[in-house]
C-alpha cells in the first residue's frame, strides 16, 4: 500500500476490500499519505501532530529483531543506508510491534519505527514509514555493483508476510527410542523464526529424567543452523525428556514420556518422539509444544 491511505475516496475503498480479504498488507506512507484516514484504516499504529511536515529519518538496525534473519553482510551495508523521507509528528503502536528499523534523525537514535510488524485482527501487517527506497537500491550498487542487500530486506519482508504459520517452531528428534547399554545417548533440535528459517541463535537446554525422578541437565550445543547433544551413557533405566529455548519473547518447550510398563519388552535406555509425533514400538510418544 504505497502512500495510501490518501485524501481520495477511492483509496479507502481499496483499503477496505484488502482488509475484509484478510491477506497481509504493507503499509509504506510518505508525503501523499493522509494521517487521519491511515489512523482510521488500521489498528496498528497512529501518527500524529505531522501537520505535513516531512523528515529525514535514517535507517538504524534493532538487536531484538527475531521474526527473520539478514546476513552480517547485508547488515552491515544497510547500516549506512541513506535517509528516507517520512511524515514528521509523534508514532504510537497500538498493538504489540516487531521493529526491524528504527527512526534515526541526524545524529539521535531513537525507538520509533521505520519498518516495523504487527498484526490487524488475524492478518499480519508491515510498516515502512517513508518513502524513497529507490535511493537504497542506488546506494546498494554504488558501494557493491549489486541490489543485495536491499532485495535481501525486500524478500524477507515479502517472505515473511506470506509464509504460514507452523506451531511446531521447536523440534526435538532422536534417531532411535531403544539404546544399548554402553550407547551413547544422542538427540538433535530444530528451531524456527516465524519466517519459518532455521536458526540456532538461542540457547537449548534439554533435562532427562529417570523413572524415579532423577534429573539429568544438559545444554545443547550448536552446528552450524541447529542443535545436537550428546547425553552420553546412562543407566539402564525409562526416560522422558524435557527440552526448552526461548527465542525474544516467545518460550517453546518439548515434552515426550515413555511407554507404560506393559508395553516394554525388556531393558531399555531412552524414549522419545520423532517430529512427527509418530507412536514407536516400545514407547507412547506424547510431545506437546507450547509457545508462551
């Protein structure tokens, strides 16, 4: 939605037919945007006491960005991005914001939003507050005879937008329910951005309990996008597991108990679920995900 909503009728109508379509819609506002009616049109963010006036507003990267990922590269050059211009006056969310971009005017950071997500109801929505991104494209090729970095950023906000939801953001899997008795005990862990990328930025931790309560701590290490433990050797017991991570604000924790007592067949190490959630042989695999 590039400048709309405007003064004329006829945005607001088209506006309105996206809206009640439910799909994701990205704000990007500038001199020809309508305050009041872009107040109006959308629950996310209000812009107020702009009274026309336009600003130079710098693109400053976030540390607490987390629904998908740049490359350290691409980072680094959009750093130096040049200003785009956007409406001057105050900006409130309204509702809870992923900020990507914040506001920087002149030498002063602040904590305003320059490209920003939300959600309207059940749709996600994307603010860019400014106009004038042909001037990172140009900039982009000037410092490194390619668009890269601002397609990476373009892409990803497309990518992000339009990917579905997955609950299943956390994944524990262990290539067998049943070890031997000196068998090293090895689980892996999967986890995903809303984006659905694999990242391993957070720390993992898994804890595995005996049958009489014993608890074994263990934190995940790291491969290059997820996570692998090695557990090592333990008693010859029945185990469940617990495996947990936080990524921002949002916490995942993997569950998954072993089969009752009637239904083993003799000496067994550990039991788990694959990402399926499939029932094995020896256990009764009940995982849950719960993303807090």
């Amino acid at each position: 939605m590039h400048q709309l909503p405007t003064a004329e009728s006829n945005s607001q109508v088209i506006i309105t037919k996206i809206k009640k379509s439910g799909i994701p819609v990205w704000y990007i506002t500038g001199s020809q945007t309508y305050p009041d009616l872009f107040n109006r049109m959308q629950s996310g963010v209000t812009i107020s006491g702009s009274k026309n006036k336009m600003n130079e507003l710098l693109p400053e990267l976030s540390n607490d960005f987390y629904l998908f990922r740049l490359t350290d590269q691409n980072s680094l050059l959009i750093k130096g991005l040049p200003p785009l211009n956007g409406l001057f006056g105050t900006y409130s969310s309204t509702t809870p914001l992923s900020t990507l971009l914040y506001q920087k005017i002149g030498s002063v950071s602040t904590k305003t939003p320059l490209l920003a997500f939300g959600t309207n109801g059940n749709s996600k929505t994307a603010y860019l507050f400014g106009e004038g991104i042909w001037k990172w494209r140009l900039y982009n090729f000037r410092e490194k005879q390619n668009h890269e970095a601002v397609d990476e950023l373009i892409n990803k906000t497309v990518q992000y937008m339009t990917a579905k939801e997955d609950k299943r953001k956390f994944r524990v899997s262990i290539p067998k329910n049943d070890f031997d008795e000196n068998e090293n005990i090895s689980i892996n862990a999967e986890l995903y951005n809303d984006s659905y990328e694999l990242i391993n930025t957070p720390d993992a931790f898994l804890e595995i309990t005996n049958k009489a309560g014993k608890k074994y701590p263990f934190t995940f290490s790291k491969t290059e996008k997820a996570y692998k433990l090695d557990a090592g050797v333990l008693p010859v017991d029945e185990y469940k597991y617990t495996a947990r991570t936080k990524l921002g604000d949002k916490s995942y924790e993997v569950k998954a108990r072993p089969a009752s007592d009637s239904e083993n067949r003799g000496p067994w190490r550990a039991s788990a679920c694959q990402p399926e959630y499939r029932p094995r042989r020896r256990v009764r695999a009940a995982t849950s995900l719960r993303a807090n």
